[in-house]
C-alpha cells in the first residue's frame, strides 16, 4: 500500500511541475529536448506498470497452480493471455512515442 501511495505522490509531483516546464521560453528551439525527456518519462512509467502488472499475473498464476494442479493448462493459458495483454499496452505506448517524437 505504501508503495502505491509513494508512486501517486510522485505522479502527482511530476503532473505539477509538467506545466512549468512546457511554459518555459525555448529561446527559438523546437523544444525537442524536451519531447524526449517527457517520453523517456512516459515510456519508464509504462515500463514500470507493465512490470507490476505482469508480477502479479505470474504470482497468480502460480499460487493457483500449487492450489489446484489438475487446473495447470487452463491457468497456463489464462496467464499468457493476460501477459500478453499486458505487454501490447507497453508497445503500443512505445509507438505512441516514437510517433510523437
């Protein structure tokens, strides 16, 4: 619990001083620099998620095989199916970026 509270403040942090940033005067730039630092940001917190998300998918997983092992290819299946589920939503926030940049 208190780590997802520590990852809210610091998400709220950042959406604060976000703003900031983006109002700042360029002096003639593109402002491209800074596109990358916001996606190397945005892609780290998809990165981290997906992460989470995917442990929690294979502890699951896991804890319902040891439960119940007559059930090992219908949670198996399940599991590849979430992962990957999981996995599409990083790559498609990667191509999001790159397409940004």
């Amino acid at each position: 619990m208190k780590k997802a509270v520590m990852l809210l403040a610091i998400l709220g942090v950042v959406l604060l001083v976000a703003p900031a940033v983006f109002a700042q005067d360029a002096g003639g730039t593109s402002g491209k620099g800074l596109s990358a630092i916001a996606a190397g940001v945005g892609m780290a917190i998809a990165a981290f998620g997906a992460a989470l998300g995917q442990g929690r998918i294979a502890s699951s997983a896991c804890e319902g095989v040891a439960r119940n092992p007559g059930a090992a290819g219908a949670i198996r299946a399940a599991m590849i199916l979430g992962l990957v589920f999981v996995e599409t939503l990083a790559l498609f926030t990667l191509a999001i970026i790159m397409l940004k940049v």
